[in-house]
C-alpha cells in the first residue's frame, strides 16, 4: 500500500534532487528521508530512484509516481480539510423529514436557530408521516425524522433500533364550529369524546384516523365519517363552516388559525409523542447532533 506520507518524501526528493536536501525540507534527517524511500520502493516493487554518487534522478516507474503524487495528494488535502470543516460545523448537510404540523411550528424555529449557530450547515426538508418516515431513515433517505406515536399504540421494539430524541407530548382537542352547542357551553372546559357521538365526522391524516376510530370505540360508538382529508388547514376550514366536528393533534391546531372553529379539550386526555429519530452512526455526526438539539430546544418553548 502506498502511503501519502511516503509520496510527499518522493515529491520532495525529486525536486530537490538529494536526501539530505529532501530532509531540510521536510524537516526530518537524511537517514528517515532514506529509510522512507526503501518502503515506498518495496510496497510498489520496482526502483524508483537512480542513485550514481551525488546525483540521484527518478526512474521510469519514479516520474510516473511523481507525476501521479501531485493530484493524489492534493485531493487528501482537500478531503482532510473537507472532513475538518464537517467536523468543525463549517459545513455538512442534513436531510430532516418531517410530519406537517411539526413542519409548521417545531421545524421553522429550529432550523431558524440552526443556520444562525452553524451558517455553513445545509438542511434539506421533504414530509412524510410515520411509518413511512421512519423507513426513509432506515432505507438511508434522510438523516434525522421527526415523528408521532400515540401513548398506548406503540409496538414493542417499535424504534428500538434507532436513536430516539423525546421531544414533547402533543394533546388531542377536539374542533366544534363556533356556534355548536358545545363551543357556547364550554368555552374553557372539558368534554368527554361520547358527548360529540351523533356529530357528522371530518377526519384527519390515515394514522390519525385510526386513532380517532379507536377513541370512538373505546368510548362506545363509531363515528360518522363525512370527510376526510389529510390537510389540517381543511379540516379546519370544513369544521368552521360547520360541517362537522374534528379531534386533531393541539399542534396541527396551532399550524393553522381555526377561523370560525373552536377548540374544546377532551378528557380523558389522548396523547401523542412527538419525538427526532436517528441512526445511531449519524447520531454522532457533529451537524445532525446539532439538529436534534434544535429540535429539543424548539420544543421546549
């Protein structure tokens, strides 16, 4: 194996035409400049140097090395301070996927405070719901997740493999259009899910739906389903021209302005985690470190 340090010996020699003169420029002894010259002639198998009294020029096999070392050590170079940068957050990139209400309210504040910290650092953002998310960053699509499970329906050895970074729970409210029995009788109260039983239904994302269907049927009904959609600020929007009731994420709610909605908490409380997930090896990469951070940091306000 040829070694870079045995190149820039050779590089060294051959311009200066001398081992001792190699020596001086490299700052090493005239024997070390020898014995290094000895290694790089035995790991490619042929005579590099010509050696006749005090002069010494370069084979065949020794020009065509030289020739080579220049490009082979400059892109070392490169590489060494490439990696540096990476490592020093001067650079890096990281590509988050993310659910759409986190998109809307953890993701902007956090890579907001990102490129203010570590201006060098790019982040790409693509959305996905879970589980599909989690498969992109399994699969090697993206570096960092942001995804949801909800308290009591998560799969033993769900994540188990990934590094998981909590951070916060998310509540169910539910949406009532502003004049609906309920919005007027408690503005500020609690209400149990049975209580909107005969309501029409408009329903969220698929994995939002099921646990919609699954709180319903805990509480001893099925809903009536007359809308789905997977964009909150329609779902909002249909709740408000009072086409039906909704049980949402609080931070999908927060994403949008519930015009002509209201929002009424439920009891018993229904909660989801909201979490950052990441492989174990791109845990320890200097810019993805610093995304989850953010992340966290964003939650916590």
């Amino acid at each position: 194996m040829i070694e870079a340090r045995h190149l820039r010996v050779l590089r060294a020699v051959a311009a200066t035409g001398s081992f001792s003169a190699a020596g001086r420029e490299l700052g090493c002894t005239q024997p070390a400049v020898s014995q290094q010259m000895k290694a790089l002639e035995a790991s490619v198998g042929t005579p590099l140097l010509i050696r006749s009294g005090r002069e010494m020029r370069l084979t065949q096999a020794g020009e065509a090395l030289v020739r080579h070392a220049a490009g082979i050590l400059a892109g070392l170079t490169a590489a060494e301070e490439e990696v540096a940068a990476i490592a020093g957050l001067r650079a890096g990139r990281v590509r988050l996927v993310s659910f759409p209400s986190g998109s809307s309210t953890l993701v902007p504040t956090a890579l907001a405070a990102l490129r203010a910290a570590h201006p060098g650092t790019r982040v790409s953002l693509e959305e996905a719901e879970p589980p599909q998310s989690v498969e992109l960053l399994r699969e090697g699509d993206c570096d960092v997740a942001l995804a949801f499970r909800y308290e009591g329906a998560a799969l033993e050895g769900e994540w188990e493999d990934l590094v998981v970074r909590p951070l916060l729970t998310d509540r169910l409210v539910a949406l009532v259009p502003e004049r609906h029995r309920l919005a007027r009788t408690v503005p500020s109260g609690s209400i149990a899910i049975g209580e909107l039983a005969a309501e029409p239904w408009i329903a969220g994302c698929p994995r939002c739906r099921s646990q919609l269907i699954e709180v319903c049927e805990s509480a001893g009904f099925t809903p009536r389903i007359d809308f789905a959609t997977d964009d909150y600020p329609a779902v909002v929007g249909l709740v408000g021209a009072g086409l039906g009731v909704a049980v949402l994420p609080q931070l999908a709610v927060e994403s949008v302005r519930p015009r002509g909605a209201r929002m009424v908490t439920l009891e018993p409380a229904v909660r989801r985690e909201i979490v950052a997930l990441t492989l174990p090896d791109l845990a320890q990469v200097p810019a993805v470190a610093a995304t989850l951070e953010q992340l966290a940091r964003a939650a916590a306000r």
